[in-house]
C-alpha cells in the first residue's frame, strides 16, 4: 500500500465524471497504488494484467483508454506514468511544483477536460 498522502486534485471526483470502461478504472487504480512518489510505475503488461485478472489485450485496451483520457502515459516498456495532477506526492509543495512544470495540455483543471 502506497504512503503517499498528497495529490494535486480530488482524483476520486474528477474519476467519477468520466466515463471510462471499469478495467480502465482498475487498471488506473493498481497503477496509483504501485507508484512511486510523483507519477511512475515500473510495471509491465502481463504483471498488470495478474493483478487484475485480465488478459493481456484487455490490458493493452484500459491502457489506451487511460492514455486518450490524458490519466496515464507509457514512457517506454515496462514503465508507465500517471498524469502529475493524479499521482501521490510526498507534500503539497511536491504536488503544486509538479503541476507548474507540467505542460498546459496535459492539465486537468481545464473547464472542458471532460467533455473533450
């Protein structure tokens, strides 16, 4: 279980307005727990797929869903980053800087996120 206490928005309520298939929800939520503080999982597909109980296309497919959704972002084999403004941080201060540093598309405050 992760110990990290800080996220740059309330994930469970940005969350809920979206409408993402459930094994995106989960795969999502697997990747929070197991990240390191500031957004990245070292996780491959397969292992991802154990947690869960899903095949490795049904894997491959909440990804993409993740992806399109701007939540998370493959950074190469086996390592996978959640967006800045849903991963833990260690402190407020962690999570705010990560935020600014982040590119204005990626965000998720924007008033039209999920609707686009």
């Amino acid at each position: 279980m992760s110990t990290l206490k800080w996220s740059a928005t309330n994930a469970d309520s940005l969350l809920a307005d979206l409408d993402l298939p459930p094994a995106a929800y989960r795969a999502l939520l697997k990747l929070r727990a197991r990240s390191e503080a500031g957004d990245r999982i070292a996780m491959d597909q397969a292992t991802l797929g154990q947690l869960l109980g899903l095949s490795r296309p049904s894997v491959n497919a909440a990804l993409r869903e993740l992806k399109l959704a701007k939540l998370v972002k493959k950074v190469r084999n086996g390592v996978y980053q959640i967006n800045p403004m849903l991963a833990g941080y260690n402190s407020p201060e962690d999570a705010l800087d990560a935020v600014k540093a982040m590119p204005k598309a990626d965000r998720l405050d924007s008033k039209t996120y999920v609707a686009d």
